[in-house]
C-alpha cells in the first residue's frame, strides 16, 4: 500500500533514523514536488538519511490537477500532498494541525509521525515508542510530555 507523506514527518523519522518504517507499514511513499524541495533544503545530519529513503522507496509525484481552492490556506507542501493524497485515494502522513484538519474533510485516512511510530512498534520495528519519540524531540521535532506519554500507553495495548 501506498501513502502521501507530508515533509514533517520524514524529517522527524530521519533525525532518528526511522525513515525504513515507512517503508516497512506502506511500502512505497509519495511526495509531491513542494515536499521534495523542503526536504532538499535540509542540511542536518537527518540529511543523509532522507536522501537514501527517497534513493529507495520515496518517490516524487505530482497531482494531475491543481489542489482544491480550500487547501490555498495551508502552505505549499501541505497542499499540494493533500491534493496528491486525494487523487491517490492513499492514506496521508501529515503533522500540521490545519492540514491534518482540513484532509479529514476531505475524507482521507490520516495518520501523523507519532502514528507511524506506534504502528512501527505494533509491527516490531520500534522497540520503546517513548525513546523514540524523545530521541526526534531531543534531535528537534517538538512533541509534548503528553503526546509522548499518550503514545506510549497506545504502544502498550498493541503488544511487544
């Protein structure tokens, strides 16, 4: 399965390494180009790891048409990967608050970095949901005490 991701949460799972989760939950990811040009604008040490993800299995694509006059409100990476999401039917990984808003009446199915590592960890490929989500927020993604500690007991009821 196929999913739309948005730049923040490529970003977040790069600063920890956990780019290959994405892979591993929806095998293949599209970006479209907006989202491609804020990841290349990246310099950390996350750098690297984005670059191999989209060598591998992140691929670049473009919406056919142009977005829904309702998303003009969000800036151009979440825009345009709505809009890519929508024409995709795919689910979409996005972590602004507007956006993840907006997708939802739209119908989509959306999830957000903290998602995408809980299912990692009910898939066995995050082993301690907790350490990794402080890991990205000690590297510089922001999460709450309580985002992090609501993530964890989500983890728990899912097993290993």
């Amino acid at each position: 399965m196929t999913a739309v991701c948005d730049t923040g949460p490529l970003i977040a799972l790069a600063k920890v390494d956990l780019t290959s989760a994405l892979a591993a939950l929806f095998g293949s990811v599209a970006v479209p180009p907006a989202v491609y040009r804020e990841l290349m604008a990246k310099s950390g040490p996350e750098a690297s790891v984005i670059d191999a993800a989209l060598a591998t299995f992140v691929q670049v694509a473009a919406p056919s048409r142009e977005a829904p006059r309702i998303l003009q409100a969000l800036g151009p990476g979440e825009c345009s990967a709505i809009a890519l999401a929508l024409e995709l039917g795919v689910p979409l990984i996005i972590d602004d608050k507007a956006g993840r808003s907006m997708a939802r009446s739209l119908g989509l199915s959306v999830t957000g970095t903290v998602g995408v590592v809980v299912a990692a960890h009910g898939a066995g490929l995050v082993r301690d949901v907790r350490v990794a989500l402080t890991a990205m927020r000690d590297n510089g993604y922001y999460f709450t005490d309580h985002v992090i500690d609501e993530a964890a007991r989500m983890a728990e009821n899912l097993g290993p």
